[in-house]
C-alpha cells in the first residue's frame, strides 16, 4: 500500500483545482444551470460500474457535468428558498475536517469535535443571548432541530403530569394542547405529525396582514400547552411577538419553542434585537446556521433551555457506548453517527465574531431594503413591511408570476422563487447571501424591469404605486 498522503494528494489537488475553477467562473455564469447543462446530467445514467472506475476520472466527470449544472448559490443572485451562502473560510475548514473524517457521536471517537461542540455551544448561547446552560446539539437543518425540540417539550410536559413517554409511549398518555400560528412553517406541522402529536389537532392563532401571530388571540394556556412562535417568517420575515407570547406561556407553565432558521440571528444584530427581545424567555430555540449565517450545508442546531430535557427525549444507552463524562455528541441529537459539521460553525463564528455577524445580518436586512426600495420605484407592489431579508413582490395572477419568473430565469440574472402571500400570487426574494452586493440588487432589480417589458401586453402585472409605506425601519 502507498501511504495514505500519496494515494490522497493527486485526488486533493485535482478536486482543489475544479473547485477554484468553478469559484473563477460561477459569478459570470446563468444563476439557474442553462438546459444544455441539465440535459447534459443524462450522461450520469449508467449502470452501477462492475469495476471501479478511475478515481480522477470520476472527479474529472463531475466536476465537467456536475459544476455546470449547480444552482449559482454561492454568488450574489440566487435569491430563492432562504439559502445563504458559503462562507469561504468555512468551507476551507470543512475540507480540513473532511480529511479528519471523525464520528461525532462520542467523546472518544473525536476529541477536537467534542471540544469544539462545548466551545461553539457556549459561543452560540453567549451570541444570541440565551439562558446560561442552555444545551445545543448539532443537527442537519431545522426540521431535525424542531422535532428534536418539541421530542424534548413533549416528554417534559407528560413527565410533569407524571407520564413517561420514552418508556410508555403515547399509548393512554394524558393530552397536550399544541398552539401554533398561523403562518407556522411546514416544518412544524412534519415535525407534529412524526411525534405522534397531530399536524391537525393543533389550535391555530390568528395572524396580522404581516404574518404575525397575534399574542391577544392566544387561547387560555395552561402545564399542557406546547406553544410554537416564529422568528422570522419564511414569507415576510416578520417575527411573532415573542415578549407577550413568553410571557403568557410562562406565567401558565406551558412550554416555548421558536422556530427561528434564519431570523434567530437577528439576535446579534443591536439593531434588529427589539424585534427579537422576548426569544431568550422561550424553552428551546431551532435555527439554521447554513441560512442567514452563511455556513456550508448543512448545519442546523436545536437548543434548548433545560439540557436534562433534551437529553431524556433523546437518549440511548448501550454498554459499548463508552462515555467519557464530558459533552457526549450523540446526547443532544438524534445521530449516533455524525461528521463533525461543528467545525464548519465553528470556523464561521470564530472567524466573523460577534462584530462580524451582526455586520452580517445588518447587511441583508439592508440589500433587502435596497431592493424593495428599487422594486417601489419601478411600479412593483411590495406588500411586506421588509423587516429582515424577505421581500416579496405581489402581481395579480399565478400566470403573471409563472411568466415573470421564467423570463428571469432565462435571462441569468437571478433565481427568485414564489409563493401565495395572503391569497395573493408573490415573488419572493430571499437575500440571504453575504456575497450580494448593492450592484447585485440593482441588476436582479433591472432584471425585473426587463422582464417585466417582455412579458407586457395581456399578462402586465399592475403597476401600482400603493403599498409604499413603510419598511419598518
Ligand atoms: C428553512 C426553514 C425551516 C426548515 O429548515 P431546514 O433547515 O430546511 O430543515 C423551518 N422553518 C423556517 C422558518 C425556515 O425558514
């Protein structure tokens, strides 16, 4: 056998230099791949090789197939879902911890991971001003991080009215009430229906025209009560009101959870924090750090006020799981085996700082301003106050926005996607990469204008000049 540095390096080098390629052209290139870059990942369809193919071979292949068929998300204009960026020194840390290959799941198996998930964990709490001991686990997204949370709410509750779900189950278990807004994100609802908790049994509250739940129409809660609040609106961006929604919940013993992927960080933001105040008095919190912080993919982290909470809902105990008696990885997610995404949060935080984040977040909210700004000024309604990165941008029929996004598509330019706001047809604009800059917005805007003319005639969306009030600032 050739030692390992040997038989790696050509491999390294040549996936370093198709990396440095794609960055070199990725800026330049169509933001949604071109048909001929979609038509060409035919070539993929082959038969499970019999013998192994070539190792440079295979990366030649996909970085010739596979780089151009990739959405441009690590530039400046894709604007679609609420995707973020990739923070470069994050990535370089991640090809760093790619070579390591740890497992997470244990003290013994990775003591650098174990060490970084303590630093991180305190960081994160320190960061977004949650309670001291607050506990995080490292997950991939925010699904995973709800179900984990409203696992560790559910059992907590029953626990205190003296059922054990981890041993008994469901079966015969008094009821909880679940309370949600709204404008819940369909995460929620997944998450209710896979924990035996009913994404129908919830009671709904009612939301404002921004999408916020409204504290007033909270039904009496009481010791049974999951209540789930949003920071930041998958559509609007606005944030529920977390002060009332806390306080009612605490003063009833009921249980928080804040499902905040990308607006949790608005907790670092001086200027955002009045909208966020009231989040740090919630039982547990699930954010994304791949959305607004720009982490790589994917990198989600469920964090929850009581530890000893979190880990009864998820634990498991097997004589060969040997602890160390420090931070054990596999306690506060549902993995046993996981890599060491924490590396990646951790190069992210360690390398912006709190100054750096809150930069960060300023920025969005600012390019998001930009934009619907130059949107308004063009005769585009936006309906949304544009409180964080969300702008959204109403026409008056799905074909309007069907055709607009088509011609924005082909042109290159950006990649938006699209929702039903209010019962009415949107586009949506989610800047949520640190790499959009001011000219970024202005061409995605031009982009717009332009679109807009070639689809002019029977399909013209309004040019209103209402909704210009304010952004919330
Ligand atoms: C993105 C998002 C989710 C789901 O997060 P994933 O990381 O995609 O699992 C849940 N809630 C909100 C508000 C989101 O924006």
């Amino acid at each position: 056998m050739r030692p390992l540095r040997e038989t790696q390096e050509p491999l390294l080098r040549r996936a370093q230099e198709h990396a440095l390629d794609y960055l070199a052209t990725v800026e330049d290139r169509a933001i949604f791949p071109t048909r001929d870059a979609r038509a060409a990942l035919e070539a993929f369809e082959e038969p499970l090789p019999e013998v192994g193919a070539e190792p440079l071979e295979m990366l030649d292949q996909l970085h010739r197939l596979g780089s151009p068929a990739t959405t441009a998300q690590v530039g400046g204009r894709y604007f679609g879902f609420v995707n973020g960026g990739a923070h470069p020194p994050a990535v370089a840390a991640r090809w760093l911890a790619d070579v390591w290959d740890q497992n997470v799941g244990l003290g013994v198996m990775s003591p650098v991971c174990q060490r970084l998930e303590e630093v991180t964990e305190r960081w994160l709490v320190d960061l977004l001003h949650l309670p001291a001991g607050t506990a995080a686990g490292f997950v991939t997204g925010t699904s995973i991080a709800i179900t984990c949370a409203l696992a560790a709410a559910r059992n907590e509750l029953l626990s205190r009215a003296g059922w054990d779900v981890a041993g008994q189950g469901l079966f015969g278990a008094p009821p909880l009430r679940v309370v949600v807004g709204e404008e819940a994100h369909v995460a929620v609802f997944r998450s209710l229906s896979i924990l035996g908790l009913g994404r129908e049994r919830v009671e709904i509250v009612p939301s404002d025209d921004q999408g916020r739940l409204r504290p007033e129409r909270l039904p009496a809660l009481d010791d049974r009560t999951l209540v789930v609040a949003q920071a930041g609106n998958v559509n609007s961006g606005a944030f529920d009101p977390m002060r009332p929604i806390c306080e009612a919940a605490r003063a009833a013993g009921a249980w928080v959870h804040v499902d905040g992927a990308f607006g949790l960080w608005a907790g670092a933001s001086r200027r955002a924090f009045p909208m966020y105040d009231g989040v740090q008095l919630a039982d547990s919190w699930s954010v994304d750090a791949h959305k607004t912080l720009n982490a790589p993919y994917d990198c989600g982290i469920v964090l929850c006020r009581d530890r000893r909470a979190l880990v009864a809902a998820l634990s498991a105990q097997a004589s060969y799981l040997l602890e160390t008696g420090g931070r054990e990885g596999l306690a506060t997610t549902p993995d046993m085996s996981r890599r060491g995404r924490v590396v990646d949060l951790w190069a992210t935080l360690k390398t912006l700082g709190r100054r750096g984040v809150e930069r960060l977040v300023d920025q969005l909210c600012e390019r998001a301003w930009q934009c619907a700004d130059r949107l308004r000024d063009h005769g585009f309604e936006v309906p949304n106050e544009v409180v964080f990165n969300q702008v959204l941008v109403a026409f008056r029929d799905q074909p309007t926005v069907d055709a607009l996004l088509r011609e924005l598509t082909d042109s290159g330019e950006c990649w938006c996607g699209s929702a039903v706001w209010r019962g009415r047809p949107v586009v949506r604009i989610s800047v949520c990469s640190a790499r959009t800059t001011r000219e970024d917005i202005e061409r995605t805007v031009a982009a717009f204008v332009a679109a807009r003319e070639r689809i002019e005639g029977p399909l013209a969306p309004e040019a209103t000049t209402e909704g210009t009030n304010g952004h919330g600032r």
